[in-house]
C-alpha cells in the first residue's frame, strides 16, 4: 500500500510541474533581443570547432559558438557557449554530466572549482581514454549565476513570474589537465572570468539600446 502510495504522489507532482511548465511557457516574456555569444572572445581564435548538425538541431539553441583559445601557457582552452531565449519544448539547457557520457567521455571527478565572480562553480575531471580534461561550467541569466539546472528552473521559474524574459547563455571552458591540476585550474578560471564579464556585457549593452 505504502509503495501504491508513493507512486501515487509522484504522478501527481509530475503532472504538476508539467501543467506548470505549460503555464509558464504561455505566459513568459519574451527576449528583449537575442545574444549573440559568437561576440564573446576571451582570447585569439585558433579554431572554430565543428559540431554535429544533430546536436545542434537537438539543442535548438538562439545562437551557439565553440571554439579553441590558447592560454598564455600556450595550453589549449576550449570555450563552448549557447544562448537559450527562452525554455520551450525541445530547447532546455542540459548539465554536462549528462552531455559528456553521452559523447563518448567518462566523468571521473565532479566538484566545485573557485570562481573569478565570488563563490564557486561547477568542476568535472573528464576522459575520453587518451587524454583528460578540466571542465568549469555555469549558467548566467541577466540576474546572475547559477550552478545547477534545477537551480536555474527554479531562477527562470521566478523571472517569468515577475514577468522577465526566461533567458539564459550557458558556457563550458575546458582544458586538458597539463602541467597539474593547479596551472589547469587557473587557466580554465582566467577565461571564465573574461567570459562571465562580456555576457555581463552584451546583457548590459542590449538593456542600454532599448
């Protein structure tokens, strides 16, 4: 009976939050104007990354860039970033702890990594058999950060009630582990930190051409 029960409460809290993200994505505002996350260049290009057309028309992002920077160290950096205007069906930002095991890397660490705004981020140690990579990833809305999607949910659950565009650029930088885990550290935290401040920038900019 218990077990009976259960399952009872948890289809009615399913339906729930399903007849709620129905409401909500009825009843959001829209982007006051799309960002272009090509613009953001933390460093000198060396490659644009290609990406799988099936992957982006799974992501169904506004715009979405991915490319390769090389740090000072002369380290690889990869930057991918994707701007979400809103959460309709068939476009929701995903955790790359779902994303990596699925394109064919294994996660072996998953913690928290100090970030260059105050407080700290997402961190994952990856591999893919050959080589292993640091990860640093967050989400950032024009009310600021956020570190896990059921916190971003719950963020951009809030700005449509208050009548804000739902919107949201999520950004991975990534590196592989060379020269120890410190420099890897410091390399993936000083791109996060020119990344996080020009979308600061290009949701400043947008606000001020209104």
């Amino acid at each position: 009976m218990v077990v009976g029960a259960t399952r009872i409460v948890v289809l009615l809290v399913l339906m729930a939050m399903a007849a709620a993200g129905n409401w909500l994505r009825a009843h959001e505002a829209s982007s006051p104007g799309a960002i272009d996350v090509a613009r953001i260049l933390p460093g000198s290009v060396l490659a644009n990354e290609p990406m799988d057309p099936r992957f982006l028309e799974l992501l169904s992002a506004e715009s979405v860039s991915f490319r390769t920077f090389q740090a000072r160290d002369a380290a690889t950096v990869w930057v991918f970033l994707g701007y979400f205007a809103r959460q309709k069906e068939g476009s929701q930002v995903h955790s790359p702890r779902h994303c990596y095991p699925g394109s064919g890397w294994s996660i072996q660490e998953a913690g928290k990594i100090s970030a260059p705004w105050g407080g700290e981020a997402p961190r994952l140690v990856v591999s893919d058999g050959t080589e292993r990579r640091l990860v640093m990833y967050w989400y950032q809305t024009p009310g600021g950060i956020v570190d896990s999607v059921l916190d971003l949910k719950l963020h951009l659950t809030g700005r449509v009630l208050s009548g804000r565009a739902p919107e949201v650029v999520f950004a991975r930088v990534s590196t592989r582990l060379e020269g120890g885990e410190n420099a890897a550290s410091e390399r993936v935290q000083g791109f996060a930190r020119e990344v996080h401040e020009q979308i600061s920038e290009l949701y400043a900019e947008r606000q001020s051409d209104r």
